[in-house]
C-alpha cells in the first residue's frame, strides 16, 4: 500500500517563484516525502494493531503524519519513526475514545495486503492463520505493553527509540518488554502457538 495520493502531492508542492516571503529550505519536500514513503506501512500496521478499524486507519495515519510533520524543523534526522510512534499512540487513543470497536474485527488480509507478498495459497494460507494467531495473542495484551512489543518485536525500534516514542524512562521500556513477552507467550500459547519459538 502507498501513502496517500493528497500527502504525495502536498510534498511536491514547491512555492511560488516570485513569493516575497522566505521559501523553506529546499530539502524539506524531499524530506516529507522521503519520511512518508519510508514509514507509511509502519506507522499504518502499527494503528492497526493497537486497534484502529480497518475503515478509519488510513484517516488516523494521514493525521499521524499530519502531527509530525507540522513541527518537522524541530525533529532531528533519524528521529521521525519514534515521533511517528508517538503520535500515532496518541492518535489511537483518541480513536478508542471517539468511538467503541466494532465487534466484528476487520480481516487479517488488510495487513498481508499492504505488504503485497506474493505468495504460493499454501503458504498465503499458512500467513494469514499465523496472523491471526499473532492478532488474538496481541489482543490479549493491555494496550500500554501491545504498544511497547508492537515497536520492539514487530517493527524493531530499539529501547531508546519506544522511550522517545512514548515518553517512558528507558529502564521502564526494557522492563515492559520483558513482561510483555510474558504475556504474549502465556496468549499466543492458549490461541494454539507452535510457529512462534
């Protein structure tokens, strides 16, 4: 799945030639298009698994980036994922708040879908049971300790980074990690585990 076409175009806006005002460094579109091509699938797993709906998640990702990139000029190069992360916590809340989850979950295909695998049906098959099984052992999961083993076991953040991300000591991280794999292992075993070691 690509970042929507709007956050694209806005990116490649440049300002007029003869504006009287100062124009923004020129590197800054590139940027926020390389920012956003880089960490749209992140930032859009990432709401998903912290329980946006299917339905609004491209919406929440849109604001996420929106959030973030309003204040580009004060995040430093090789920062924007843990900003990213932040925000998108944020946002997830604020879903939660705005409405009640549906209690049909939305399919496991939309997250193999953004990752266009291409894939034999045994072993698309094979996928999409170990994400579902991966989604109801997540779920399981308080929404605070689902957050910090979203970013470090699924997307590979490090301690510093969630701490960044979520405001938290970096002590507290590690030993939220800790637990969550607790949890998770204790879920992921009752929801019939055996790929996961």
């Amino acid at each position: 799945m690509t970042a929507p076409h709007a956050a694209s175009a806005s990116a490649e806006v440049s300002p007029p030639a003869e504006a009287s005002a100062p124009a923004p460094p020129v590197a800054s579109a590139n940027r926020v298009r390389e920012i956003v091509e880089r960490e749209y699938a992140t930032v859009w797993r990432f709401l998903r698994r912290l329980g946006v709906p299917a339905a609004q998640v491209d919406d929440a990702a849109q604001a996420v980036f929106a959030r973030v990139l309003a204040k580009a000029h004060v995040v430093e190069p090789g920062s924007e994922r843990a900003y990213l992360m932040k925000a998108a916590f944020h946002i997830s809340f604020e879903h939660r708040r705005a409405r009640q989850r549906s209690a049909a979950r939305a399919s496991e295909a939309d997250v193999e879908a953004l990752e266009a695998d291409n894939l034999e049906p045994e072993q698309a098959l094979l996928r999409r049971e170990q994400r579902r099984q991966l989604d109801a052992a997540l779920e399981c999961l308080p929404v605070e300790l689902r957050a910090i083993f979203t970013l470090f076991e699924l997307e590979g953040l490090t301690f510093s980074e969630i701490a960044l991300a979520l405001d938290l000591p970096r002590g507290t991280v590690a030993s939220r990690v800790r637990r969550a794999r607790e949890l998770f292992l204790q879920s992921f075993n009752r929801h019939r585990g055996g790929w996961l070691k």
